[in-house]
C-alpha cells in the first residue's frame, strides 16, 4: 500500500483553521481526506458539513470524508485509520490533523517519524500554520506556543487581512519571515485557499528545494529598511548576505529566530557529521526545523539535509548542474539557538 499523505493544521485560537479546513472538505477536489481533531467539543468542524453522532469515534461525511476525535493518543488513531484503510473499511487518500490552538506541533510532526508503525503507512507532507492577521502580533508577544507554530511551519497562511490595516499586516509578515523566512506565505480570506497550497507541499521531502525568502539573503543585508540613527544599529555589524536582527516596524525580541549559513567553500564531511551530532545532542529540544543543501568535498552531487528537534536525515540530491556555484545554504530556526556557535561551529567544518 502507498503511503498516506499527512498535513497538520495548526495555529492559535481563533485564526481561521476551522474555516479552511470546513472549505477544504467541501470543495469539489475528488479526493477523501481523514479529519483528526484533537479538540472535538465546542470547536467542532461545524455541525452543518457533521451529522454529529457523540458516540462514534469515526464519522462519514456526504463527499465521502472521514471525521474523527482523538480519544486515545495520535499514534493510536493514525494506526487504527491506516487498519481500516487496509481492510477496506473505510476509503481515503490522505490525512488532516487539526491540533488544538495552543499546541506545539513538534510532538504531532515527531509521531510520524520515530515510531515504525506509523512510519510506514503515512509520509509527513508539510506543517500548515495559520496566522490571525488582527491578534497575531499579540499572540506573537505573549505566547510561546503562537511562535513556536511559526517556527515549524512549511506554508504560512495569514488570515484575516481584511479586517487589519494594511500597515499592521505589513508588520506582521516582516516578523513572521524574520522568525521562519523558509516558508512561503500567503494571505487568505474566508479559508478561501487554493488546493494546491494546502497540500502535496513535500515541506518534509528530502528533496534540494530550499525555500528561503529571498529578502532574508538578500546580498545587501539592509535593503528594505533604513538604518537611521535611532533604530538601535550603532556598532552592529551583519555578515554578507546575514539578515538583520531587527524588523523595520518594531524591534520584536522573539525567542523564535532564524539564521542562516552560507559558504562556497566545499564541507569536510567527517568534521560536518560530528559538528551536527554535537549540536542536536545540545540544542536539539530547542532547534525547531532545520534545512540545508550541502556541497560535500568529494561528491559531485548535492547533500539535503534537514531535521526537527533531535531527528535529523541527509540524502543525495541531483548533481550539481555544469556551471551551477557551488554554494551550501543551510537555515535553523528555533528557539534562542547561539547564532554564533553554529555559525563559527560550521566555519570549522569546511575544507
């Protein structure tokens, strides 16, 4: 049997996860997705697409979609629908977990790779977040588990727009590429997203796509805000194509950072594979993704790389292209991760 694909829908209270998964259910696609929700109650998938029935665990909707609450852990559920699926019981093509508002998704994305069973019937596709465009700033400021949500996030959805100044959303989604600059992002109105953003996004492939906003590395680290006088630059430099610390609205300390290194030096592939081991035994409960494309000395074809927490996978990629600069890019996001010992760490490791 095929691999299941798996999405999870995260993002705080509020922010429209209902609305997008309610249209993604209802909309003509062809395809039977299996619903897991782990807050059934008061924040149901609307009774008006639910016959609700608070007896059964697995309800059928009319286009041919499953429902279900969580009643036992994650891993119970998923291996209970991929039994049911094998036997024939019941038919569908892929996996939606919603998870509640103040989840941290890391857990939910750890279940699919660290237990067997699980592993072999479904493939993580990407971590959905959506962002509420009117609360998200505040969200942002006092809770770990809004930014946290960024930080793991493949696709960012920002919601809400309408309701928003245009000056406030423009604020919000500078700091939300500065937290998580690898993950394309998209405003949305009404849940009114096209298919094709939602799902066979391979934000978990190994594969050499690596989305970085191309802002982050721009080569002039300044461009798009101006550093006056005032705005807390004094004596601070930037590596070459580093991004700046500090949004160009507010000076916004979020505990979730990004950073990235870049080299056209090739990588000693010994000293890189003990370098990433040291520092997922050290931060690894603090590195919330990580991604990179890598030039190895000695191999002609590019390296992909990428973990969450303490898991961490590599792969051969295609060759590098006639040409093609051999340059490796790597971006870790997680929570206050010493920026400079990665970067001196991966200094270290090239030839």
């Amino acid at each position: 049997m095929a691999l299941i694909p798996a999405t999870i829908l995260t993002g705080f209270l509020g922010s429209g996860k209902t609305t997008l998964l309610k249209r993604v259910l209802t909309e003509a696609h062809g395809q039977k997705i299996a619903v897991i929700e782990n807050e059934f109650g008061d924040e149901n998938i609307d009774n008006e697409i639910l016959v609700q029935d608070s007896r059964e665990q697995i309800i059928q909707l009319n286009n041919g979609c499953v429902c279900c609450s969580i009643r036992e852990d994650l891993r119970t559920t998923l291996s209970d629908l991929a039994e049911k699926k094998r036997k024939g019981e019941f038919d569908f093509d892929r996996v939606v977990i919603e998870t509640t508002g103040l989840a941290d998704p890391g857990p939910v994305a750890q279940t699919f790779f660290m237990d067997d069973e699980i592993a072999e019937s479904y493939l993580l596709d990407s971590i959905l977040t959506l962002v509420d465009a009117v609360h998200g700033d505040q969200q942002l400021n006092d809770r770990q588990e809004a930014r946290r949500q960024i930080g793991f996030a493949d696709q960012i959805f920002i919601s809400k727009t309408d309701l928003a100044s245009a000056d406030s959303v423009d604020a919000l989604i500078h700091r939300v590429k500065h937290m998580n600059p690898r993950a394309p992002l998209t405003k949305v109105n009404f849940g009114e997203v096209p298919i094709a953003s939602v799902f066979d996004l391979k934000g978990f492939n190994l594969n050499a796509k690596l989305d970085i906003d191309p802002e982050f590395l721009n080569a002039d680290p300044h461009a798009g805000h101006d550093h006056g006088k005032h705005d807390g630059h004094e004596g601070h430099d930037h590596a070459p194509g580093e991004h700046c610390d500090h949004p160009h609205h507010h000076v916004h300390d979020d505990d979730v950072k990004s950073f990235v290194f870049r080299s056209d030096k090739a990588f000693n592939p010994a000293k890189l594979e003990d370098f990433l081991g040291a520092i997922v035994q050290v931060y690894g409960p603090k590195m919330l993704r990580y991604k990179g494309v890598l030039n190895m000395k000695g191999s002609d074809r590019k390296v992909i790389f990428q973990g969450v927490h303490q898991l961490m996978g590599s792969d051969l990629g295609p060759k590098w292209a006639p040409g093609e600069k051999k340059t490796s890019k790597m971006v870790f996001i997680g929570l206050d991760l010493p920026r400079d010992v990665f970067l001196q760490g991966l200094e270290g490791c090239l030839v």
